[in-house]
C-alpha cells in the first residue's frame, strides 16, 4: 500500500465511523424512558421491535466505553455506554448469576439462552465500562461474570446439551473462539492467573481439534477430541468466524511474541479467504460444505456485513505484521465489495443482509444480531493499523 492509500483509509475509516455509524446509532436507539438501546432498527433507524437483546446492549456498552478509551473521550459516547451499562445491572441478570438472552423494553424477562454468550459480552461490557469510568463495582461484576461463565463452561453438566450425549458428543468452535477472546479483554483489567490458562487451553482446542492442516480449514463443529464427523454439521465451515478467530490468535501472537501461533492464525486467514470467497459474484459467503454437499443452511450463500467486516480488519492486521503485499491485494478486493454494496448512502450505517449477488436481502440496520458491535470495533481497530502505518 502506498502512504496516499493509507491515508485515504484512515480518512475514510474514521469519517465512517465518527460521522456515519455511531451516529446512526446515538440518532436512533436510545431508549429515554426505559433505559438501553433499541437494537431493532429499520433502515431510517425506527424501532420495529420494541424488545431489547441483552447481549446487544452488552456489545453497546462495550463499544461505547471502548469509543472513549481508544479513540476519544465524548460525553455523547460516555453517556450512551452508561445508559446500556446501567440497564443491563438492573435487568440483565436472573437470580442464578446467569443473564437474560432478550427482554421486554422495560426490561422483564422473555427468553434465557443455553449458551453463554451473552455473559461473554456482559463480562467485557462491565469491564471496558470499568476502564472509561473508574467503576470498581464494574470491575467487580466483570471478575465475577468470567468466573461464572468459566465455572459453567468447564463443570459437565451445568449446561443443557445441544446433542444426546449419550449417543454423540460435539462442540464448537464458537466456545474456544469467544472465551479466547473475552479472555483477552479481561486481561486489560485484571491479572488473574485464571487468563493464561483459559488462553493456552482456548489455543490449543481451535489449533489441535478445530483446525486442520489436512484439509486447509477451521471447522465449525467436531467430536469431543476433534474428529470429524460426516454430516452436514461436520463438514460446516463459517469462513468469517474462522477469520474472526485469525486476527484473534494474531492479537494473541503479538502479545506472546509466538511465531507458531502467528504462522497458524494466517493459515487460517488464508484458508478462509480461498474458501470462503464467491469467485462467481465475490464477497464471502456465509457458509460452505467442505465437499461441497448442501449446507443445512439455506442462508449459506448470502452475503452479510460482519464476516466482510472481520476480513477488512484481519487483512489490515495481517498486512501491517507480514509485509506480505497478497494480504494488501485481498484487503483491497474484500474493501471494493463491502464498500461497494453495503453502505447506505440515504440514511447511514450498513446493510446486514444481501442476497449472493449482492442484492438487498432485508432493509434492517439492526435485529436481535445486528447492532453497534462488528462494524464500528473493525473501524476503530482499523484506524489504528492504519495509524501504526502511516508510521
């Protein structure tokens, strides 16, 4: 990359999110009687579902207190993050330490989910909300939420299983991959030994179990010791989850300063990028059958915003540690599609949903999935490659 085309992507980067997306947001899901965001946004920001997803105000308060502490501190941004902050204390937790998947917009509860991610994103919520504010009862409620949800994780049985154990047992690498990186989040506020451990175990599931050097792939699910299994759900690659989980081992090699894990996380940026990019209409799609059997998903060939964002980042990352020009050559392409086709120039933010061609799929800026998480961290987190080099 040249120091002009580094420029004109910082200039762009931090247009984009400063003057574009957080404001789309702050403009439209403020909830001013009850407190936390409306994540169910149409395409001019109006609420089209009053109930509020609990790991999307987690992801707000995280985004907003991470706004203030690495970019610049606002008030704007600081009271956004306290307005989600506050609302997930008061009605974001059952009475078994557990939190609430979605509520009512005041905040009663609907649904709780078997799965624990939306106390992965209430722990660093807490956390980043404690860096922005000097609030050591966040701090406290960051401590206590990682060891409940790693107590959890690691006693059989305290967790509703997905299969019949007793006739198959699987896991996911969606396990490994968030508490890698929640873990590091932790570790920005605290130093408890308890880190390293999960982080050497997180690396050495994605790495040993998930990963295969044999078939150049990061699987999405396999058997208890990482075998693979012949059905759909076996053969499953999520490229943008396999390359979110690249630039999280990256991260990881810088901090360690470790070759192995630096050389292992950009085979599984490489691997991804050549599986799962549409040589037909490019993007990334959804998902892929590694034999290229149907996927149980019939959403496997769309096009949607966060796995586009995840590779822009990836790329950059990759690019500013490697020198390797074919990184910058795959930044520029993933950049030309997803600047090209999801941007809405009329109202702001992005799109989420395209058809495989491109197309819109659905006109929604925000759901139960989408909101102020994906797009605004690759932004900022750009900005800060690009900054690092333009030197």
């Amino acid at each position: 990359m040249t120091r002009e085309r580094i420029q004109e992507l910082h200039d762009l980067y931090r247009r984009t999110l400063v003057d574009d997306v957080v404001p789309f947001w702050l403009r439209h899901a403020p909830d001013p009687i009850h407190g936390g965001i409306f994540n169910c946004l149409d395409r001019d920001g109006s609420v089209y579902n009053t109930d509020k997803a609990m790991w999307i105000q987690c992801r707000a308060a995280w985004m907003f207190s991470k706004l203030c502490n690495e970019l610049e501190r606002r008030e704007e941004w600081l009271n956004a993050a306290r307005q989600a902050y506050e609302f997930i204390t008061r009605h974001g937790f059952d009475k078994d330490g557990r939190m609430f998947f979605t509520v009512t917009k005041d905040g009663r509860p609907l649904r709780k989910s078997r799965y624990l991610y939306t106390e992965t994103f209430g722990a660093i919520a807490c956390a980043e909300y404690s860096r922005a504010t000097g609030d050591k009862e966040a701090l406290r409620k960051a401590k206590d939420l990682y060891q409940l949800l790693i107590d959890l994780y690691r006693t059989p049985g305290r967790l509703e299983p997905k299969t019949n154990p007793e006739t198959r047992v699987v896991k996911a690498h969606a396990m490994p991959m968030i508490l890698l990186a929640t873990t590091q989040e932790l570790r920005r506020v605290d130093s408890n030994p308890l880190h390293k451990e999960v982080i050497d175990r997180a690396l050495e599931e994605i790495t040993n179990h998930f990963m295969k050097p044999e078939d150049q792939a990061l699987f999405e699910v396999v058997g208890l010791n990482g075998e693979r299994l012949d059905s759909p759900e076996g053969r499953c690659l999520n490229p943008g989850h396999a390359i979110e989980t690249s630039w999280f081992m990256m991260t990881e090699a810088l901090h360690r300063g470790d070759d192995d894990v630096m050389k292992k996380a950009l085979d599984i940026l490489n691997w991804s990028l050549e599986r799962g990019w549409d040589k037909d209409h490019g993007g990334l799609l959804y998902f892929v059958d590694i034999e290229g059997k149907p996927t149980e998903q019939l959403e496997w060939d769309m096009k949607l915003w966060w796995p586009h964002t995840e590779a822009l980042y990836a790329l950059l990352l990759a690019y500013r540690i490697t020198g390797d020009a074919s990184y910058a050559d795959w930044y520029e392409r993933v950049h030309a599609w997803s600047f090209g086709h999801f941007p809405d120039p009329k109202h702001g933010e992005w799109f989420g949903y395209l058809h495989r061609d491109g197309s819109l799929a659905s006109r929604l800026k925000g759901s139960q999935w989408k909101g102020p998480f994906h797009l605004p961290r690759a932004l900022l987190y750009g900005l800060k490659v690009l900054g690092e080099l333009k030197g």
